[in-house]
C-alpha cells in the first residue's frame, strides 16, 4: 500500500487485486472454464427433444421452467472425439447474444476464482479448439498434479456469424 496526501487528507492507495469466477467442467480429458457470469444454470439429466434439419451439433432442444432452449454439443461443434459416452447429460445452460443455451459436458467440476494475470495465450490448437474461441489458459492445482485450463469464450462461440 502507497499512502497519498492530497489537499492534507491522506488517502491510501490499495493495490486490487482482481479475481475472475469460472465454472469449470470435463469435455473428454480437458479441464474448461466459463465467465460464471455467462451461465444461466447447471442441470443433469433433463430430456432433450431433438429437432429434424438442424445441425449436428445441435442435439436438439430442452424445456427449462417453460422456455425452450437449444442445446448443442461442443465436441460436434469443434470436431472433438467423442470419448466419454457415460449416457447421463449434464447441460450447462449459457447466456449468448442469441439467448439461452445449453452446452452438453461430460462432467461439471466446479466453479474456481482465478488471476487474470496469470492467464496465458492459448497454445496453437489447443485441444482441438479454433484459438478465436479461447480467452487463454491457466496452470491451476488439480487433485494430483497441476493442470491446464482453457478459458472458452462463449460469447464469441455463440454469435449469429458461427452459428
């Protein structure tokens, strides 16, 4: 802390340190993060009635306290492998410049707060994502050995050109 004086009041002049909140989860191996400002909801296990011409990423469209919503698949979407088919769906519901969505990911882990400063650019092609989509990545603590993880943009994931 630097103390100031101006006009004979002494002000102090605190050094913020500014942490960010994500909620992390699994698609396939890869840790994933989200602003948690962008998501909506986490729900397991609700039916997704699918839609005929759509995308393949789109899985289809689920019904949340009387909204539908369209819930897409991020593996199809990037052109990821499809590794965990453990049959339980667990959306991540996301606010987009096209409204709700929801995201399919194999496992939710939790949400984290992190230093911006310590983010990282993103390695070419890192896991397979097109680096317009990744805000960077971040070696956290994992429960055994440290681990990357990669900051998703939802925002730019979702607008009406990628879509």
């Amino acid at each position: 802390m630097k103390d100031l004086e101006v006009l004979g009041i002494r002000e102090i002049e605190k050094s913020a340190s500014y942490e960010e909140r994500l909620i992390t989860f699994r698609l396939n191996e890869e840790l994933i993060g989200v602003n948690i400002q962008d998501v909506i909801k986490i729900t397991k296990d609700i039916d997704i009635t699918p839609v005929p011409k759509t995308k393949e990423y789109i899985l289809g469209v689920m019904n949340l306290r009387g909204n539908i919503i369209p819930v897409v698949t991020l593996k199809k979407m990037f052109n990821l492998p499809e590794k965990n088919k453990n049959g339980k769906k667990t959306i991540v519901v996301v606010e987009t410049e096209l409204g709700h969505i929801g995201i399919l990911v194999d496992k939710v882990e939790g949400a984290i707060n992190i230093n911006p400063d310590d983010i990282q650019p993103a390695p070419m092609n890192a896991i397979g994502i097109d680096p317009e989509f990744i805000d960077g990545v971040i070696m956290i603590s994992g429960e055994k050995d440290k681990e990357l993880l990669t900051l998703l943009n939802i925002k730019k994931i979702f607008r009406k050109e990628n879509i």
